[in-house]
C-alpha cells in the first residue's frame, strides 16, 4: 500500500515480453530494428515528421533536449519548481556546459506567458547579460496541473516572437493527455513545442525514456552528446523495445488512465478543504497534520510528507483500486 512514487512501480509486463523479445544478437547501440522504428512510431503517434532518441534517464532526456536548443552562454526559463531546477543537481548546466536557469513563478508550476514576456524584457541586450534562449514546461507540472493547448500555444507563440527554443519535460506527460483527452499533437508541435521528454519510466517502463524532436534538424547533434555523456548503451534495443511496446495500442494512455482513476478516487475522499491543488493527473498534494498522517501510516499506508502540514500522494499504473479504497476511507474517517 505504497503512494510514494510511480518511479518505483513495476514494469509492465509487456514491457518485459517485448525486453524478452529484443534479446537476441543483433547490431550494438542504435543500429538495431527497434531503434529504427522510433521515428515511425512517435511519428505516428503526433502526426507529424519528427525525430526520435533513446535514453535511460529523465535527467538525461530533459538535459540533452536542453543542450540541443539552448547554448552554453544562453539562459533556460523555466519555473521555480521546475524538475531540472529541483531535482537534478545541476545536470542541465553540466549537460549545456554552462547554460543559466532562470526562474519563474506561477501557480501549481505552472508558466504564463506574461512571466516569460517579464524574465525576457528584464535583460539587458548587451554581452553583460546572459540572454534567454530557451523555455522549459512540465506537462503535467510538478503538481500535478495538466496544461491545455491554448496555454501552449500561447507560451509557443511567445518563444517563437522571442526565438526561445522549447522544451517540455513529459516526465508524466502521458498522465495528464489522459486527463485532458486532446491530440498530442496538439499540446506539442501544433502549440510550437520544439522537443518532448516523452516519459516511459513512471508509465509502465523499466528504464528507457524518449526524445521527440518535431524539427528534425533540431536533433542531429543528440547522438553525439548522448555518447559523449555516457548515455548512448550498446544494447540500446532493450530501450527501444520497451518504448515501442508502450505505444503500442496506446498501452502508454491506459497505464495513465488506470493511474489518474485511482487518484481521482483519493481526490473524491479528500474534498477540496484538503487538496492543495487539482487533481488532473495521479499526484495528490493533502493537507494533513502531522498526527493525521501519522494515523493514515500506522494503517499500513507509505507516502511522503511534503512540506509542513502537507503530504503528496502518487498513484501509478498498478495500483491495487482495494487498497486505494481503503485509503480513501481512512482519509475520509480522519
């Protein structure tokens, strides 16, 4: 009965029937007929011509993106609670080799466009000031907040007037178009979206992650920052093979929607005194005393405190619905 982190959920098991089936010898790194189906694939999948990577991490994902569309004397906007802020102990500078993050704010960590237009009238023309070069997002954001195409398009039009390149971090991308139902398409490329983290890990995967370039040209100096930061793995089929069985028959959309269902659930027990913010994809921040979480935990349940008087819970593509059940009730008995 663990809501820590769908980090840690299990992988799929057609995940691990398509690893099975990628185990055999064939060409090393990227050569292989998995690799070779992403682009076609994640093709498909946004309608569009678009470009598509491997790697095994989320950092490295958002990180190399970044590298791609932001130099090193360039600065990357992003929000104060953004993911490569927070929680990736510097990797984009390293991965850039020197590129600024500039923080915004914004409710649930979400960026406006007024907040971008702001970062960006702030800084002096000049070779004393590190100039804007690229916007990042995160759909859905660090609070679980998905956002709409009308928003993108609107920071999209922004970064185009700016000429920002723009990245979003879809670490639990696939979680909040289940919330929203709209085209991918039209929350990425449609709306000026550069290049996609497309997230696998917290979805069903084991360890693979993908980058969706919709500018093809965009991604041509990727494999080789991949290689040379380590990342590019000589059996690079096992991540392929395991992206490839995501999307197939929208696999990626059911482990979200199961995942958003149960949160929903708990959302339903906790009522709105309790929330922090929506839930529109599968976080839940609570507002709980100490001795109320402390209660909730000695009924078998594990999650995180998150700040004082407040708690986050995680849902993920397995969850046992009887143990979110009884969740819910020892939230609503409280």
């Amino acid at each position: 009965m663990r809501f820590f982190s769908d980090n840690a959920a299990p992988a799929h098991p057609k995940v691990l029937e398509a690893l099975a089936g990628a185990n055999v010898l064939t060409t090393a790194y990227d050569g292989d007929e998995w690799s070779a189906k992403l682009d076609g694939a994640f093709s498909d999948l946004f309608g569009t011509d678009v470009r598509a990577l491997w790697v095994t991490t989320g950092t490295a994902a958002n990180c190399l993106a970044l590298a791609a569309v932001c130099p090193p004397h360039g600065s990357i906007l992003c929000h104060e609670f953004a993911h490569i802020e927070q929680d990736e102990a510097g990797a984009p500078g390293f991965f850039t080799h020197g590129a600024k993050l500039t923080l915004l704010g914004g409710e649930g960590a979400k960026v406006s466009p007024d907040a971008v237009e702001e970062a960006c009238a702030r800084v002096r023309a000049d070779v004393h000031q590190v100039q804007p070069a690229a916007l990042s997002i995160t759909n859905a954001t660090e609070y679980g907040l998905a956002y709409r195409p009308d928003e993108v398009a609107a920071l999209g039009e922004v970064a185009k007037r700016r000429g920002l390149g723009f990245h979003m971090d879809g670490a639990r991308f696939a979680n909040a178009i289940a919330f929203t139902g709209c085209d991918p398409a039209d929350v990425t490329w449609r709306a000026g979206v550069d290049v996609l983290s497309f997230g696998c890990v917290k979805n069903g995967g084991m360890n693979a992650e993908a980058l969706v370039f919709f500018d093809p040209a965009k991604a041509e100096v990727v494999p080789r920052l991949r290689k040379r930061s380590g990342h590019l793995m000589s059996k690079g089929r096992y991540a392929a093979a395991q992206i490839l069985a995501l999307l197939e028959g929208d696999l990626w959309l059911d482990n979200a929607r199961a995942a958003n269902r149960a949160a929903t659930t708990l959302a339903d027990a906790c009522g709105s005194e309790r929330l922090v913010h929506p839930v529109e994809a599968n976080e839940l921040f609570v507002r709980m005393t100490p001795d109320e979480a402390a209660a909730i935990r000695a009924r078998g349940f594990d999650f995180y405190d998150w700040a004082p008087g407040e708690v986050r819970l995680v849902t993920s593509w397995d969850q046992d619905m009887s143990a979110v059940e009884r969740l819910a009730a020892a939230i609503r008995a409280l």
